[in-house]
C-alpha cells in the first residue's frame, strides 16, 4: 500500500507496549509545506503554528480527532503532526466544522532493535548479504593498508574536528549539490553542534580512507533512540560502499555497547533504511489547517503534485530509467 492512495491502514504498533499518553507536548514554530515534483523541490509554503514532536515509540497509537484539537487550535493557523502511527485508515483530507486534516504523505518508518546482539542482528540478512558483508569489509580493508580507520564523536570539544571532516565529504554529494540536503553549512548548526554535544545528544560518525574522511553519518541522540539525521559519501570512493560499510559499522558498534534501544531511521523510505533496518511502523504527516477555501485549494493542489510526482516515479521505474538516471545525476552533481 503506498502514499497515493486516499486511503492508508496500518499494522499493530510493533513494539510491545502500550502506548496511552495525550497530546500535551505541542510546540510553537515555524512549519512548511513544501511543494515538490519528484526530488525537486519547487517552492515551500510557511506557516506559524504548533508542532507535536515526540517520538513515533512514545505517543498514542491514534492521532487525535479534530475535535479534540478544536480548544488547541483556538490561537493557531496551523497544527502538524510528524511521523504519527496510523493503525485505521485516514482519508487524505477530512473537513468538520471548522478544521481540514490533511495527510500530506504516508510512509514506513524503518528501524533497528539495538537490544538484540549484533549476531542476532546479522541473522536478519540472508548467507549470501552476510558473505557480501564480509568480502566488502576485507576488500575495504586491504585498500586502506591493512586497517579500517572509523571514528565516534559525541563529546562538545570533538565537535570542529568531526564537522570539518563530514563537510569536506558533503560538499562532493549529489545531495547538497542537486538538492541542497547535505550537513547544514551555517554558523548556527556549529553552534548547536557544541551545545548539543555538550548536554550528550549527539552521536556522529566518519569513516576514513587512510586520512581522508569519506563518509560521515550524523544521529542526535534522546531515551535510547538514535534518530538518524544526515548521511554522506564521497562518489570518488563509490566503488568501495563507503555508506554502507560505516552504516555496518555503527550498528555492530551500537549492538554490542548496550547503551541504545532504538536506532531510528527518521523519514522516507530510502533503499538502504529498508535494507538495515529489522522493523517499520507505517506512519504519516498530518497537518490541521483551518477551514476555507483557500487552505482547502492550496491542499489540493498539494496533493495532486504528490500523485503526479509518483506517476512520474512509476513511469522510470517501468522503462527501466529510473536507476540511470539517479546514477547519472549523482555523477553530474559530484564532477
């Protein structure tokens, strides 16, 4: 079942615990919502309203009804809910009295239970992804000179080094260049780096090739659950999965040290999250807009880019254009 249909149902909650809380936690902030054909973006809508933004693991298992928002949203233009469980269907609007639910997009949200051994982990995959694993570790290995060199950083003073280092490899992505998606290049992320690192919610990572770093993968960290956030490469190094060795590196790390229960692979439905990840949890972005013409025309349109956006995907997919032509992007956007 995918984002296009009006439609979207989900499984059980998949974590083996009740989940019986309210929606207390609403935050004031900026909101948008971005207008997009496929990656590319086109223009982004920003509103003033409250954002609910605990954990997908920590919240109730329905989103609240729209009556229950009514008193919430007395002073706001704008309510949104990130990464919400579903566990029924949800219509892709919904109007009452005086609000518009809107369902902007509906995905699976991949993790990894870091309670289980990092043995356990690997049964996950099958012989031959463990034997590949392996031969891409020894291959990595000889071309470094006998060694694999990778390195955590989590403590405020290691924070320069570690951002120097992952923004000479985001620089060279396809992401940043194309997409504007790389490690935010900004004197305010530096400074939230140290601050965070400082009160331990941050958990960053480069792997390097002899000296050189060429990939990086940055996580915040909150209750045991690593939240995925930005992860690069450097497409000189693609023949060697870069990306892949040290996303298998972190895990292994993170199994064996304890310390962690929940490796979140946050938004999106990327290959490599499904492939790490051992479980998902269906969820969407729910936005609470107030009832009129205008918000109810711009949301229409919002969802018709969406559906002829995955019409478009589909389209590459069925001529067998669709792989190339990312490949041929990330070349073009890393020369």
């Amino acid at each position: 079942m995918n984002a296009t249909q009006d439609d979207v149902m989900s499984t059980a909650w998949p974590l083996g615990a009740s989940h019986q809380g309210d929606y207390t936690g609403w935050h004031k902030k900026s909101l948008a919502l971005p207008f997009r054909l496929g990656d590319l973006p086109l223009f982004t809508l920003s509103f003033q309203g409250l954002a609910f933004e605990q954990h997908f693991t920590q919240r109730p298992l329905e989103p609240p009804t729209l009556s229950r928002l009514a008193q919430l949203s007395v002073n706001t233009d704008v309510l949104l809910l990130r990464s919400q469980p579903l566990t029924q269907p949800l219509k892709r609007l919904a109007v009452d009295g005086c609000h518009i639910r809107y369902v902007s997009h509906v995905y699976r949200r991949f993790f990894v239970d870091l309670t289980q051994s990092f043995e356990a982990y690997l049964q996950h995959f099958s012989p031959k992804t463990r034997s590949t694993f392996r031969r891409k570790l020894r291959r990595f290995e000889e071309f470094s000179g006998g060694a694999i060199v990778w390195r955590e950083f989590r403590a405020a003073e290691e924070m320069t080094v570690f951002y120097e280092a992952a923004r000479a490899v985001s620089r060279k992505t396809y992401q940043e260049n194309l997409f504007g998606l790389g490690l935010p290049h900004s004197e305010r992320f530096q400074r939230g780096l140290v601050r965070r690192a400082g009160q331990d919610l941050i958990r960053a990572y480069i792997l390097f090739h002899k000296d050189i770093p060429i990939s990086y993968l940055f996580c915040t960290v909150l209750d045991g659950i690593l939240l995925y956030e930005y992860l690069g490469y450097d497409h000189r190094y693609e023949k060697w999965s870069p990306g892949t060795l040290l996303q298998y590196l972190v895990i292994e790390h993170l199994c064996r040290s304890g310390q962690y229960r929940v490796f979140d692979f946050g938004e999106g439905e990327a290959p490599h999250k499904q492939f790490f990840s051992t479980r998902h949890v269906p969820c969407a972005d729910i936005y609470y807009f107030r009832r009129s013409w205008r918000n109810f025309l711009m949301l229409r349109l919002h969802a018709g880019m969406g559906a002829l956006s995955q019409v478009i995907g589909r389209g590459l997919i069925l001529i067998g254009a669709k792989d190339s032509l990312k490949k041929a992007l990330r070349r073009w956007a890393s020369t």
